[in-house]
C-alpha cells in the first residue's frame, strides 16, 4: 500500500510538503533487496517514508527546505524499529542574477 499526503498552504496555494509513505510486503523504495532480507530477518513489514518540505520562496518559486528518508519495520507485536533516518536541510541559499552583454558587429 502507497499513500501519499500533499500540504497545500490555502492562503497562497503553494506546496509546503510532500510525503510518501510505501507500507508493504514487497516495497519498491531504495535498495530493494536489502529492504526485503532485513524485513525476512525480522519478520516484518517494511514502511519507508519520504518527506520533501518546501519552507524557502523566492520570487514566487518554492525551494526545498528539507527532505528525509526513513526506513522502519514493523514488528508482529506491533514494535516499531527505526534501522535509519537520513535527514537533509537545505539552508542559506545565495541567490544572484548574471548581466549579459550582446556585441552584433
């Protein structure tokens, strides 16, 4: 099963985040094969969760504040075991224009 949740600001329309959850005995995510022995080994369900926020605006185009990836399992007694999180921020961001000059001669 794949869900997907999308956060639209409704005073100006724009996407904050995106997020995509893959909860199943066959994810399609990542390194596939590893993801399949590890949830074998434990028998587990996989859920792998990717999140891209867009918190920067700059002349009405959003760019990414932070985006990370998440790889749980699911236990049989209903356990959570996180084996990583990989977080990503994207900050200070130098913006700048560049002049040309055309010569026709």
């Amino acid at each position: 099963m794949k869900k997907q949740k999308v956060l639209i600001s409704v005073l100006i329309f724009v996407l904050l985040s995106f997020q995509i959850f893959s909860q199943t005995d066959n994810p399609k995510s990542g390194d596939q094969e590893e993801v399949e022995k590890i949830a074998k080994v434990l028998n587990a369900k996989p859920k792998i969760t990717f999140v891209s926020e867009y918190a920067f605006e700059k002349n009405e185009i959003r760019f990414p504040s932070k985006y990370y990836v998440e790889e749980i399992y699911i236990l049989q007694d209903g356990y959570r075991f996180r084996r990583s999180k990989t977080t990503i921020i994207y900050d200070n961001y130098k913006f700048f224009t560049c002049d040309t000059k055309v010569n026709i001669r």
